[in-house]
C-alpha cells in the first residue's frame, strides 16, 4: 500500500511552493505539445497524462491558497496574488487549445471508453466549448483577459472582506455584558476589565445572540453588514466581466453559463424552484416573526423589531418555548470530545475509522487523521475548527489530492481540509461548540467524506470533482441532519466538566427545537438564492434595487436602509457559487430524502448505509447526481421530503 503524498503545509515552504507552481506550468506546457505529436491518440496516451498534469499543479498550487485562507499575512497574500495571473492566464491558454479540443472529440468516438472514461471525456469537451476553444482568435483573446480580471477581483473581493473583519473592535464596559455566557465573556475580556467584540463569528454571534445594550448591538450589525465598501465598486465590475464573458461564449446572460454545468436545465427553473419554496414558506414565517414580536412585547420591549433584534429576542423564545438555550448545551459539546463522536458514529454507521497522525502542519490547533475502512486506507484529513487572527471567516471543505491511479500505477490517496471557526480554546477554557456548530462540522464532513472515499481512479470525476453543482451538497446536507438525533448525540454529548451525558429531556428539547423559526431560515435563503440568480441574468443591473425587490417578494425582515450585506456575499463574489447559491435548497430536496430512508429504516441500517457509502460517496462524478440517486434508492427523489424536514406543511 503506497503511502499518502506528504508536503509542508507551512509559510516556510511558500517560496519552493510557488518555484513549483511555475516549473509545473511551463513544463505542462511542454507537455500539451508532446502529447499533440502523437499519431494515434487514445485515452490512456492522451486524456489520463492530460489529468495527471492538472492534479500535479493542483497539488503545488492548493497549499498556498489554503494557506493564505488559514494563515493569511503579507507573504501568503503576496505570493498568491503574484501567482493568480499566471494559474489563470494558464488554465484559460489550455481550455481554448484548438487542437487539445479536436483530439477529445476523436478520443469520444472511441467505442470501447467505459462509461467512467466516456463521462471524463465529454466533460473535458464541454469545459473546452466553455472555455471558448471555438471563439476566433481575438475574442480568445479578451476572454484569456476577462478570466485573469476575474480571478484578480475574486480575490481582492475576499481579501477586503477580510482585512475588514479583522479590523474592527468594539470595546464595551461590563454594564454591556450583563447576561452574556461566561465562556464568551472570557473570550472578550481584555486585561483593563473592558470587553472587546469583533466581526469574527464566535465574537458577532455571542453579542448578537445575547448583548443587553440595544444600541451597541445595532451599532456592531451595522459594521457588519457594512464591512468592505470598497467591494460595492468590485461588484459592479465583477458582473460586467462575468456577463461579457458569457455572450462571448453564446449564452444570453452569465446565469446560463453557470447552469451549463449544473442539473438545473435554465435560470427560470430555478427561478420557479425557489419561488414555489418562498410561496409555500412565508405565511408561515410571517406568523414565526409575529409571535416572535409578541413574545418581545411581553417582555417589556417597545417599538418595532429591527434585523438587531432578532437574535436577541430569538434566543430568548426558544428557550422560553422548549427551554434550549445554546449555553445549555455547550458544556456537552467540547471540540475534542465532539469530534471524536463524529468519528465514533462514522465509525458505527460505515465502519469508517480515524487514526490521529503526527505531520507538519500550519498552526498547532490543526489535527491531522488518515482514514480507513475495511481491507484499505481511504485517504487523510486535516482539521483545522477554532477561530484565530489572520483566519477567513465561515466553514468549509477544501481537496488537496484526489483518488486516482498516477502514471506509474500507483494508487494516488486524497487530501482533504475542513476548516472552521469554532470559539477558540481560552485561558484555560476548552473550546465549547454550540450546536449550530456541531451541525457545521457535521456538514463539512459531509463534504470530506464525498472527497476521501471515492474509489473512481480518474481525477476528472474522482470524489467532488465532477459532481453538477447543484447537487454538491447533497452529501454535506445529508450527514448535518445526523446531529439531531438522539442515537448520534449519545455518542458524543457529554458534560467536560462532570462526564455526564447529555440528559434525555434536553435531547428531546432540541429535536422539538429543530425548526424552530425555520421558514423564516428558509425565505432568508431564498432571498439569497432569488437575488444571485437575478443579478446573474441580466445587464447592466441595479444590485441594490434588486436585492431590495426580492426582499419586498420574499422577506419577512426588513432589513435597515443602510444595509449592504452585498459586500460581503463571498459565496458568490468570491466563491464558488455565482448564479448556483440556489444549489443549497436543490440539494436539500436530495439530502431530505436520503435522511428520511435512513430514519424510517433504523439509522445503522447496515444495506441501507452500504448502499449510500457505494452509490453516492465512493461513485463520486463518474456518473450524474441523479442516476447516482436512482441507484442509491431505485427511483427518483421526493420534494416532499424538504417541506418535511423542515416542518413547513405544503399550502
């Protein structure tokens, strides 16, 4: 059994990194005209050296983009910035390669590619016809232009947002903090007795969740949802760019040429997807916002409640409804503790096992596993959860190394990374995880687990890659639900302090509590996926006026005129997700229904979790998401089962 690839995942080693990202260019450029030589091109001479050439740069090129997520400084952001031009300049030359192209379509003709290898060639040849490999040459040309602006400003966008978050302090007295949990209180003291609040996450949610000072709560939302001006200016420039680029590609607005990967077959299906869900799920969050406002008034507020307020006073019904209260719980979730019932339960439903290995790594709160299941290694897994200065906020799954077979054989094992930003371990005190986080952890190990267990040898459709993007988080979506049950929190759920299990009352008090406020959830992420798809479909647009329509249409919290949350939609501005934010929703139709098979079964269904674990998880991109569902369940999935999981009756 060959040995997981190894590298130094440390800021020492950026310069080799970034020698070698630029050797692995020019030689595979060099690469491209030998394989074009050849007379008889094939699949085996042509398309897997073509792969191969594309996994070694990714796995030069990826720590440094990590590590400029993770561990961002000035000589992260220098390196990576310099080398942005040249990975995308590269990438763009390849996928308008004329000849590259007509030897994909001969190489499609091949009667004897199997059904994996066929899928990685008619990928390759859309992506080619995406790239503008058929536009003349000039217009080749502004594209190659158009892709390095885009990854430029894709990059300043985050960078900003960033450098914003991390710029911010918001220094309150103790009267301010009355009420607050003491592990976030901690958290915030500063040596003088003053406390100090942020826009980092753990910090935002705790006074957001349970300041006392009205005005200082709306004076911290408003430097949140203002964050990175600069980035407006980006925006428009960033759309301009993308709409360019699409009719230069044929499609009549850059929404289309985000679906020509995806399941969805056009903008307005997704339109009409979303607003069917809205239409079925804002009565009922108008009546979740009305008791919500009754319930303040009972309490002695006055006034209207504002998108400040709702946090606030949210945390305070449920607790008064079901008695959950995240500081209830937080004591039984423990980071380490947590983690290992993960593993425990991943264990138990897939006989998935985690051995903690010692390797470099770039800061000492990262851990490092490799996994296994029985007769093979699977692959290895970084964990990197708690906040920390220098750090980009959110959670996320990363690939380094994908499965796959390299030229002289060998079997190839995959990297991952999950990265969050849990409340940090302080002065003593453990890092203890709110069950939001729990669910978040659980989700990007969803994302992990579609990554390392891949059995498909070809990169091109090995693990996520490959997967339309729509149904990407299926998988992810489909283990977070996990975290609510009762027989997966009794692996993990006990008290750092005392050893005693979470007690039975407060596991049936959050499962009682699960959608609590959960149509108001929905139409907020609708209001998300209603404004990505629409600033994609058209221009020039007014991003404002068409934030400020969808949310007439579909939301029930007015937010205050000087909110911009636009500035910081990284999602789309800076991720993955331009015109595809809608793909969490379309997902969840997959995820609910593949949960509810394994509920009404008994959840450590042995067939049931082997047939998940062999059609979706180890099949990967080799086939659509869809004939990956079918052979996982035998039919195709249920819409109903969203509506269900989220406890909103159909009208």
């Amino acid at each position: 059994m060959e040995e997981i690839n190894q590298f130094t995942l440390t800021e020492e080693g950026l310069e080799e990194q970034k020698r070698l990202v630029l050797q692995t260019i020019e030689r595979n450029r060099e690469e491209v005209q030998k394989l074009l030589q050849q007379e008889e091109k094939n699949y085996d001479n042509f398309v897997r050296p073509l792969q191969l050439m594309e996994e070694e740069l990714g796995f030069y090129f990826t720590p440094i983009e990590h590590l400029n997520y993770v561990k961002n400084s000035e000589k992260t952001e220098a390196i990576y910035n310099s080398l942005l031009p040249e990975v995308s300049r590269y990438y763009t030359e390849l996928g308008q390669n004329g000849e590259l192209y007509k030897a994909l379509k001969e190489v499609d003709r091949d009667p004897s590619l199997t059904p994996e290898r066929k899928k990685v060639v008619a990928d390759l040849i859309r992506d080619f016809e995406l790239s503008g490999v058929l536009l003349p040459e000039a217009e080749k040309e502004r594209l190659k232009e158009i892709n390095i602006s885009l990854s430029e400003l894709s990059s300043t966008f985050a960078q900003n947002l960033l450098k914003a978050t991390e710029s911010y302090e918001l220094i309150l007295e103790e009267g301010d903090v009355e009420g607050l949990p003491e592990e976030d209180r901690e958290a915030a003291r500063r040596e003088d007795g003053k406390y100090r609040f942020t826009l980092k996450e753990p910090s935002y949610i705790a006074y957001m969740g349970y300041g006392p000072n009205r005005e200082k709560r709306e004076e911290l939302y408003r430097a949140y949802v203002t964050r990175a001006p600069e980035n407006g200016k980006l925006i428009e420039e960033i759309l301009k760019l993308r709409h360019e680029k699409a009719q230069l590609l044929g499609f009549a607005n850059y929404a289309q040429l985000s679906l020509a990967t995806k399941m969805a077959t056009s903008p307005q299906e997704v339109l009409t997807f979303l607003e069917e869900l809205a239409a079925q799920s804002k009565e009922m969050a108008e009546e979740e916002l009305r008791r919500l406002e009754e319930f303040a008034v009972s309490q002695g507020f006055q006034g209207r409640l504002e998108a400040y307020d709702i946090s606030y006073w949210s945390h305070k019904l449920k607790e008064e409804l079901y008695g959950v209260d995240d500081e209830i719980y937080r004591p039984y979730f423990e980071k380490e503790r947590t983690v290992e019932g993960l593993f425990a339960f991943l264990n138990r439903l897939f006989k998935l096992e985690f051995e903690r290995i010692d390797t470099p790594v770039w800061d000492e709160r990262v851990s490092c596993y490799e996994l296994r299941l029985p007769h093979r290694l699977v692959g290895r897994l970084y964990l990197d959860l708690e906040a920390r200065e220098g750090k980009r906020g959110g959670a996320w799954m990363d690939e380094w190394v994908s499965h796959h077979i390299d030229e002289k054989g060998r079997r190839i094992y995959p990297i991952a990374f999950i990265v969050a930003n849990f409340p940090p371990a302080t002065g003593g005190h453990p890092s203890l995880l709110r069950h939001s986080d729990v669910v978040t952890l659980f989700h990007e190990m969803g994302h992990a687990l579609h990554h390392l267990l891949s059995t498909v040898t070809e990169p091109a459709v090995s693990g996520i890659a490959g997967v339309e993007w729509d149904a990407v988080e299926f998988p992810s979506q489909f283990l977070e639900n996990f975290a609510y049950e009762g027989e997966v929190l009794r692996e993990f759920a006990i008290h750092h302090q005392n050893g005693e299990p979470l007690p039975e009352e407060l596991i049936e008090k959050l499962r009682a509590a699960k959608n609590f406020q959960s149509a108001m959830a929905m139409v907020r992420q609708l209001e998300f996926g209603l404004f990505d798809m629409k600033i994609h479909m058209g221009y020039p647009v007014d991003v404002q006026e068409v934030l400020d329509q969808v949310r007439r249409e579909v939301a029930v919290i007015q937010p205050p005129p000087y909110n911009r949350f636009q500035w910081s939609f990284g999602h789309i501005f800076a991720g993955g997700y331009s015109a595809g934010y809608y793909s969490y929703k379309w997902a969840e139709v997959l995820s609910a229904d593949a949960f509810f098979t394994f509920v009404d079964n008994g959840i450590y269904n042995e067939e049931i979790a082997e047939s998940y674990l062999q059609e979706i998880l180890c099949r990967g991109g080799s086939r659509s998401a869809m004939e990956n569902f079918k052979a996982f369940l035998g039919r195709a999935p249920d819409s109903e089962a969203l509506l269900k999981l989220c406890g909103i009756k159909r009208r």
